[in-house]
C-alpha cells in the first residue's frame, strides 16, 4: 500500500487556504504529520522514509523549489542539477555527488521549472522549451523541457554566493598559489589586459571577480555582462550593463556588442567583459588597443594555445580578415592569459599564466610564467615577462616590491 502524497499535499493546501490569518510554517508541518501519520499506509515505512514524505509534502507546500529548497538554502551548495525526476546531483564543496532526493512525478518537476520560469517572466512549453534567466538573488538557471531533454526536463541552478569569494578564500581552496597570486595582483594594479580562459565550472568568473579587487578604488570601471554574476565591491565609480533578450516581435535586444561599443563613450579607465561568446571579440579588442589598459575577461577554452584559436573563430566569424591580422590584434590587445581546469578529485586549479610575447612566423608566441604539474603543483617557470612597457609607463601604481619580483 502507497501512502498518496499528493492527497496530502492537496488536503494541506486546502485548509490552509481555508484559514483567515498567516499559518506558520510549524503549523503547516504538524498539519502534515497529523496527515501522514493518520493514513493507514504509514505502517509500510520506515522512520527515515516517513520524515522524507513529511519533508517532501512540506517542501512542495511552503517553497518555490519544492524538495529541492534544501540544497538551495544550503551556503555550501553551489550548483543544483536535475536530469529528470529521478536523478538530483548537487555540487558541494567543490565536488558533484547525487542525493537521495527525486520527484514523484515529472509533473512535479515541471511544476517546479514553471514557477521559477514565472518569476523571472518567462515561459516554458513545447514551444518555448529552453529558460536561460538570472533570479533575483543572481543565481543562473537553465531549464529544458521533456520534448527536448530525453529522459524527462533538466533544471540547473548555478547558485551566487552570498558573499564574494576573496584571493584568501582562492589561496585556502588550493585554487593559486600566493606567489601567482601576488604576480597577477601587480599585473592589474599595472594595467596589463587579462584574459582568464577555462572550461565550464573552472572558475573563471571567481578569479575575474577576485582579481577586479586589485583596480585602484579611484579608477572608472565599466562591467559588461551578459547575466550580472560580478560582485565588484571596491570601486565607487562603475557602471554595471547587462545584455537584454529581444521579445516575442525581436525588438528590444540588446547585445554585448552593443554595449562594449557604447562602453568606449563612458569613459572608463578600464572595461570588464564577463565572458566573450562570438563576435563581440571585435569590439573588445578594438577596446584593448585604444588605450583602455586593464581589461579583463574571461572566455572558454581547453588551454590555452586552444583559447587563441578560439578566439581567432570567433573574431572570424565577425570579419573576414586575414588570419595575421586578427593575431595581430589578438597579441596588441591582450597581454596575459590565465588558463584555469578542473581537475578530478582536487577541484579547480590555476593550470597556466602566460604573457602573450608577440607574433613569430605568422603565429601567435606565449611565454610561460606560471605551470601547473600534479607532482609539484603551479610553479614559477622561471621565465622572465618580456614586454615591460606597462610596468615601466605605471609601475608607480604597484610598490617596488611587487615590481622586483615580476
């Protein structure tokens, strides 16, 4: 015999409902228990079985994320992932486990994604079966529907942290070293543009956060992102842009191209691009080599000889050019690129920092400061950086120090 949770579920709501004053969330749970423990089904489970369902039927009346609340009110859970009903992984600590959760029915989890999608003002159905939309609180959620998704609908939560993650916080996560760490911190105080690369969930957007709060506090800051992820708490003078979608008609987009070209008549002392997709390279070189000197942006790629590649793509598929001249912008507006990896059962890891040293036989030339090897960690490669022109022009910006140890 099945106990029918939704029964209960449903009775609850009613009598809640049926009330004429605010019921508290402790009144909601005992009228659950009385529910539960009043069926002649309790008797088939077990003690941990019947807090699930007690659990579960609270959950779906009290929460927008029903069973899955839990994770999302949990600081340590920073990604929630769903692959149908009965497959709930949760990434915590930096390491992805499945949880004993599942849903009853895929209608329940439908009904899930539904209201979320209803809060950021979307809507999800066999015609419209992807939701890509921030929440309030900054988390990223991405829904697919079951006539895409095999195997019934797929909902992932990319939670944003309550507090931003800290260089500290990077050292004592074993993601850099504070030798790299306090070299990259010259790097930004000196204005050399940077370019974090890395695959999905490297860490990318954290160190572009972390490493955004060695900017001088008087300097002007324009951030461009495509969903407002960036926690940048030391500049008083910025200005925040986010990319918008176009409505049903396809009016009202507006794209990162957009918004780097209009950045450049702001007047920013430096521009921050959360993450590079397409043909918004362009405009974000242009950027770089007009003057505006510690950029900083992220994009995704496998190393990053393959981040260079990436990037001459995406550049190609906005403009015809010729292969040396997009390297060519690439080496002008670039000078540092940090290649980060997730590495299994050890988490996210800086792998590489390289400078971009300029173009030799038509190809692009790296030098390689830093390298990550599994024996000995990231270590120092021992190669000097060669274009100094950013550390001589504001070298005044860093203390003798820092300098004499790039």
């Amino acid at each position: 015999m099945d106990m029918d949770v939704k029964k209960i579920i449903s009775e609850v709501r009613r009598d809640v409902t049926a009330e004429d004053r605010e019921v508290s969330d402790q009144e909601v749970m005992e009228l659950i228990e009385k529910k539960v423990f009043s069926s002649d089904a309790v008797r088939m489970f077990t003690h941990r079985e019947i807090d699930r369902i007690v659990r579960r039927a609270f959950y779906a009346i009290r929460k927008d994320l029903d069973i899955i609340e839990p994770y999302a009110e949990d600081p340590e859970v920073t990604e929630i992932m769903i692959n149908g009903k009965d497959n709930i992984f949760i990434e915590k600590n930096g390491r992805i486990e499945k949880t004993d959760m599942y849903f009853e029915e895929t209608e329940d989890l439908e009904e899930v994604i539904r209201r979320v999608a209803s809060k950021v003002h979307r809507e999800i159905n066999e015609l419209n079966p992807i939701v890509d939309a921030r929440l309030d609180d900054g988390s990223r959620v991405n829904a697919v529907y079951k006539n895409v998704a095999f195997g019934g609908p797929t909902f992932t939560i990319r939670k944003f942290p309550e507090k931003a993650y800290t260089m500290d916080d990077m050292l004592r996560f074993g993601t850099i070293t504070a030798e790299c760490a306090e070299y990259l911190h010259t790097l930004v105080l000196t204005g050399h543009n940077i370019f974090i690369s890395g695959g999905t969930s490297s860490g990318k957007t954290t160190l572009l956060n972390v490493l955004s709060n060695y900017i001088p506090k008087h300097e002007r800051v324009i951030v461009i992102e495509d969903s407002l992820e960036l926690q940048i708490e030391n500049i008083d003078n910025i200005v925040r842009l986010e990319c918008k979608n176009a409505n049903v008609s396809g009016r009202g987009g507006v794209t990162m191209r957009d918004l780097i070209k209009t950045s450049l008549r702001m007047r920013p002392d430096r521009i921050i691009v959360g993450e590079v997709r397409g043909v918004e390279i362009v405009d974000m070189l242009a950027a770089m080599n007009t003057g505006h000197d510690g950029s900083l942006s992220t994009g995704h790629g496998n190393s990053i000889e393959g981040m260079l590649r990436r990037l001459e793509s995406m550049y190609l598929q906005a403009a015809n050019f010729p292969i040396e001249a997009i390297r060519s912008q690439i080496v002008e507006g670039i000078d540092i690129i940090v290649h980060l990896g997730r590495l299994d059962g050890i988490g996210r890891r800086v792998l590489d920092v390289s400078e971009i040293e300029g173009m030799k036989d038509g190809w692009i030339k790296v030098n390689k400061l830093f390298g990550y090897r599994p024996e000995t960690g990231l270590t120092r490669t021992g190669n000097r950086l060669i274009n100094r022109e950013k550390l001589e022009l504001r070298g005044g910006a860093a203390d003798g120090d820092r300098l004499r140890e790039i």
